[in-house]
C-alpha cells in the first residue's frame, strides 16, 4: 500500500511560559493515510486537529515522533510542492484582486506565467468565483475569501490536498461545490486530508476517518466498517403494545420509544429479520420498520462521550 501520510508516533507537547505548565496536544498519533483517500479527521474543540495538520506542513515542530509524507521527510522541497494547503485561519493580502492574489500565490511555489494563465482562471472556474476575479479579496464576503483560500490551495495541482475547515463558512450551495470539487480531486488520483465539523459532509464525501480526542486517536477506519457496527432499525406500531416492547427488548437495545414508534440497536446486519419476526409473533402491527446504518455524529457523539 502507497501512504500518502504516515505518522510514527508523532507527539506535540506545548510548554508554558517558564515550563509551568505542559499541554499534550498531540499524544502518540499513528495513522496512515492512504494514497488517493478522501481522510476525514474529526474530534471536538481543541482534540489537536490544527496542531497536527501543522506538524505535516513543518510549520510546527514534534516534541517527538516522527512522519512521512508519500514516504519522504517535510524537509524534502520536492514533496512540499506536492502539498496544497486551507488554513483554519487564513489571512491574504486583502488589497489584491482574487485573480493577483492567486498569480501571487502560484509564483510563490513556482509555477511559470504559461501555466498560470491556463490556470487561474480554471480554478476560478472550478470554486464558483469567476465573475469576481477582478474584485479586491477584502470586497468579499466571509465565504468567497475561503472559496478563494480553496482555489488557491488546489492551483498547483498539489497530490495531497489538506484542508483545515473548509466549509465553515460556506452557504449549503457553496458546501455542496466544495463536495463535488473533493469527488473531483479524488477521481484524479488526488489525496484529500480534510477536517470538518460538518459531520453529514464529512459522511458524505470521506473514505475513511480518525475520531481523535485529548490527542489521542479514538476510532480510526473505513467509514463502511466504522458505522456498520450497530444497525439501528426505525418502527412504527399501529397501536402500542408493552408484549411487544418486552420482545423487542429481550433481544435489541432500544434506544429512543416515543408512542407507537421506537428505535432499536442490533447486534449486527443479521439480526434486522430476527427482529422484524420478533415483532410480528409478539403481536404487533407494523407500520414501519426501516434500518439504517448508525449515522458520523452518533458515532462521534458515541466515541467522544465515552472518553469523558
Ligand atoms: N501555539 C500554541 N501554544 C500553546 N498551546 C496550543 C498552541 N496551539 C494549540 N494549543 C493547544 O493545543 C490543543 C489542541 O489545539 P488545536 O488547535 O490543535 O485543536 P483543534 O482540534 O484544531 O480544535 P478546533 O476544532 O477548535 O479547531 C488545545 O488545547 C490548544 O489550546
Ligand atoms: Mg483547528
């Protein structure tokens, strides 16, 4: 398997002034980010997401630990220029016009007049701001100038595209946009690092993610298999029968009753007919019986609260 991020370890200790106080941000991380994954790497407030992201860009140095980068050291000029980047907190030169500021910002990496001409415009194009390319960035609104941020991280053509929050600011259209622009990169072979609160977007877009919290990686996987653990299946009952709930509770978790209708906690996939049998032969009459997977935020909301 090619790697596109590997972490050994990696740990960020943040000291404070005169080493009073020490705050692990970062604990021991290991994950492996495969080459051409859409990686989602969620957690609370304050779980290290931007510490570490940081660390990868050689912007912050390890405390200890190590890491890799399509299995070459950051300090590798050639492999930061495979790397496109979305700060959390972006600040750009604000009396540039959209299109100077991302001429500015591929000159910066290297890329030649040529290849910029074809460009800027296309990335324009591709995050919906093509008719503001002459407007000054500090003329936008709070969405355009991450939209912006967005075009300029992917301008050249980076392999590993990271994006610290890059809908949060973003209007339901722009996030769908930035949804689609993500589909776009991975089907060219592209590696998407992105971090989100955005829980039903993440789910929508992410091959796989790490649930981090306190520093530490909680859960860590395919979202396939992450979420496939507990089915959960919505019913409804046209009357509501206490046999029925007994039935139901002798062999399922019930996790929310309200009236006719409940929702039950399977042990696995198998277990869906057994529980719609059970329900019949105890007498009730279905009106609605609908399995789904456990959904990202119950998972996360799972995950985060049991390490309280
Ligand atoms: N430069 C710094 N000096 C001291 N402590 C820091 C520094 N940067 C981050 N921290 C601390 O490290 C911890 C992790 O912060 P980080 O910004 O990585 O969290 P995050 O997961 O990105 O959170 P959010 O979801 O709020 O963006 C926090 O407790 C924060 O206070
Ligand atoms: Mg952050």
């Amino acid at each position: 398997m090619d790697w596109a991020i590997e972490t050994f370890n990696l740990t960020k200790i943040y000291l404070s002034l005169f080493r009073r106080r020490r705050l692990v941000a970062v604990d021991a991380l290991n994950l492996k980010v495969p080459v051409g994954c859409v990686f989602g790497f969620l957690g609370p407030n304050g779980a290290g997401k931007t510490t570490t992201i940081m660390m990868l860009l050689g912007c912050v140095y390890p405390t200890s630990g190590d890491f890799r980068i399509f299995g070459r050291s950051i300090r590798d000029m050639g492999v930061r220029r495979r790397i496109g980047f979305l700060p959390e907190k972006f600040q750009f030169h604000d009396l540039l016009t959209a299109e100077e500021l991302l001429w500015f910002h591929g000159r910066l990496t290297g890329m030649d007049r040529h290849t910029l001409a074809r460009r800027v415009p296309e990335v324009l194009e591709q995050v919906g701001l093509s008719a503001r390319a002459r407007s000054r960035v500090r003329e936008f609104s709070k969405g355009m100038q991450q939209r912006l941020g967005i075009a300029q991280a992917i301008l050249h053509d980076p392999d590993l595209i990271i994006l610290d929050e890059p809908t949060s600011a973003l209007d339901p259209l722009g996030r769908r946009d930035v949804r689609d622009l993500i589909l776009h990169l991975k089907s060219r072979g592209k590696t998407v690092f992105l971090n989100s609160h955005l829980l039903s977007e993440v789910e929508m877009v992410c091959d796989e993610v790490a649930i981090l919290r306190g520093g530490r990686v909680q859960r860590q996987g395919g979202l396939d298999v992450l979420l496939q653990v507990h089915p959960v299946v919505d019913v409804e009952l046209v009357e509501r029968s206490e046999g029925v709930m007994q039935a139901v509770r002798a062999m399922a978790t019930v996790i929310s009753e309200d009236g006719t209708r409940f929702t039950a906690e399977v042990g696995s996939e198998e277990d869906i007919p057994a529980l719609a049998r059970c329900i019949v032969q105890a007498g009730g009459d279905l009106i609605r019986f609908a399995p789904r997977r456990e959904s990202l935020e119950d998972l996360f909301v799972r995950v985060v609260e049991e390490h309280e």
